[in-house]
C-alpha cells in the first residue's frame, strides 16, 4: 500500500516523493531492531504507513507489526525530522476498547499510549471500531471513512435511491454506521440485529449463537454494514436469518477483510447457499491476487489508496480533510 499511495501522491503534485524504506536486521534469537533509513530525515514531513493486521505471508503477527511501527516512529523522531504521521488504516486492538473482566488489559488504551510516546504528533485512520477511540489519544485523530468509495458501487447496482435495499448492522452497536447509509439513500430501509452470543465468545470457533433481524427486510435486498469482518459469523448468521424473514438477497460491506482461518470457507458456502451474495471490503487489510481470484464470486475489493493519497496531500498543505469528501 505504501508503494501505491506513494505513486498516487507522485501523479498529483508531488514529483519528487520517494518511498524510503526502513532498513532493519533480526537478531538469532528473533530479536528485531531498526537501524537506519537510506537518507536524512531531519526537517522533513513524515509519513508512516504500517498494517494493523497480522500478515501470513510474512509470517508477522498483530503484536509483531505494532511494535515494529512503534520502533519506527521512534527512529524518525531520533532522526530530528519535523512532524510525524501515523497512516494506520486499521488500527489493532481497537475491539479491546473496554474491560469487562476483572484483570482484563486496556489493550486500545495502551496501544494509543505507546504511539504517542514513540513519539507520532498525528494519526491518519479509518472506520474506528468505536467512536469513542478517538478520546484515548492526546493527538490528532483524523478518522476518515469508507462510506464514500462503497456508495457509488451501491449506486451502480441497485439504483440512484436503493429503494430495494435494507440497511442493517448485526447488533445495536453498529446501527449508527447502517443509519448514515439510510440517510444518505432515503428511499431505502432500516433493520437492526439482535445479537445472542455464546458464553465463551473471544475464541475463533462459533462465536455467535442467534441473530434476530428487527425491521422489516421481506421482499427486499438487506446490505449488512460494518467496520470489519474477521470470521464472517455474525453476517453469515445475520443472512440467514434475514432469509428466514424473506429477504430476496443479502450483502455484506465491511471496511476492513481480515477473514481469519475458516472465514474465506464460511463465506464461500454461504455463497454457493445462496445466503449471502457479496462482500465489499477494503484493502486497508493485504489481500493476495490469488485470495482475491479464488473469491471472486462473492468477494469485491475497493481500494482506499487514492484516499489515503488525498488526505497526505491536504494534512501536508495543512487543508481541511473535508473537502476530500467534496463536502
């Protein structure tokens, strides 16, 4: 992704922008250090561009690419540059943004601390899990939004108004995301799901026992909508039981496509039962040509590069982020 952002901003008005990258070693008993760039950094504007998810092609875990982003950021801060901006378009641990057990780790809450002591003066991100995300950060927070890239695609297969569509999240907690949708296309309608999970919800099996769809969804195309997806259980039961209620169709719209082990198989049946149709997500999470071959079918990525790119571009000319959106 950095590669592309940097070529996309290099097509507008910045000719001579290059994409350094940052040298590093690994120590015998696994160790990794960060050592140098390929060119002086003092006085510049920073940009990183780091993954909030695990990547199986590197074999690099969650942890492993935070920590990695946080030595960074350290290491430009140490090479006396002028401002440092994180381009985090998932930010990890954003799901673990409350405590609910006793000796539970405030993972969201410490993560936006080590960024800030590294030493960030900006985060640049999309769809937060929480809204109230942005509060743990004693920096700016330009939270940007993916709505904007999906709507033209929805535009394009079911009409100007969606007057056939049902926007609906799988639990109360995202009903403010599939409100501004059916706000933003008046015509359509709006569902809410009711969420049952099982008592050892957290582990990567079943995670969810019901979802009950309030709203009337019969004769109509429900599109689900959320921040992510990573084992695709709450759509797929959520398909189901708009099915059930008689729902001609089913789609799915997700910013952030982890689909974790077994997702990529869950969904693919899910398809092949006529239950869910297709799944838009982002590639704020690197999905392979290949993943994306074999999908297909159900499977549609928009990219956020030109996004990003217009955001760098209005941050560094210190413009309002707003009129990216052309709002």
């Amino acid at each position: 992704m950095g590669e592309k952002v940097s070529k996309e901003l290099t097509e507008m008005d910045f000719p001579d922008l290059g994409l350094d990258r940052y040298n590093f070693k690994i120590f015998e008993d696994g160790e990794n250090k960060q050592h140098e760039f390929e060119r002086s950094l003092r006085g510049d504007d920073v940009y990183i561009l780091q993954s909030g998810a695990m990547d199986s092609g590197l074999g690099t875990s969650v942890d492993d690419n935070f920590m990695e982003l946080c030595r960074m950021v350290d290491g430009v801060r140490h090479a006396s540059c002028r401002r440092i901006t994180v381009v985090l378009p998932l930010i990890p641990y954003t799901r673990q943004d409350v405590t609910r057990t006793r000796g539970e780790a405030h993972s969201m809450k410490l993560a936006a601390k080590f960024i800030e002591t590294a030493g960030a003066d900006r985060l640049v991100t999309m769809d937060l899990h929480a809204g109230q995300i942005k509060d743990y950060f004693n920096i700016p927070v330009e939270g940007l939004y993916a709505s904007h890239i999906f709507m033209p695609e929805l535009k394009i297969l079911f009409g100007e108004g969606l007057s056939n569509c049902v926007f609906a999240s799988t639990d109360a907690g995202g009903a403010k995301r599939a409100k501004y949708y059916h706000n933003r296309f008046k015509e359509s309608g709006l569902a809410v799901g009711d969420k049952t999970k099982n008592p050892d919800y957290g582990t990567l099996d079943k995670k969810i026992e019901t979802i009950e769809i309030v709203g009337e969804v019969k004769g109509r195309v429900v599109i689900s909508v959320d921040d992510l997806i990573a084992s695709g259980s709450s759509m797929i039961s959520e398909a189901r039981a708009a099915v059930e209620k008689g729902a001609i169709g089913f789609c799915c719209i997700a910013t952030h496509g982890l689909f974790v082990e077994g997702a990529e198989e869950s969904f693919t049946k899910a398809n092949k039962e006529g239950l869910i149709q297709t799944v838009w997500c982002t590639d704020t999470v690197h999905h392979t040509s290949e993943f994306l071959e074999r999908n297909k079918s159900w499977l549609k990525e928009i990219s956020v590069v030109g996004l990003l790119a217009k955001t760098i571009k209005a941050l560094h000319g210190d413009e309002p982020i707003s009129e990216i959106y052309g709002n």
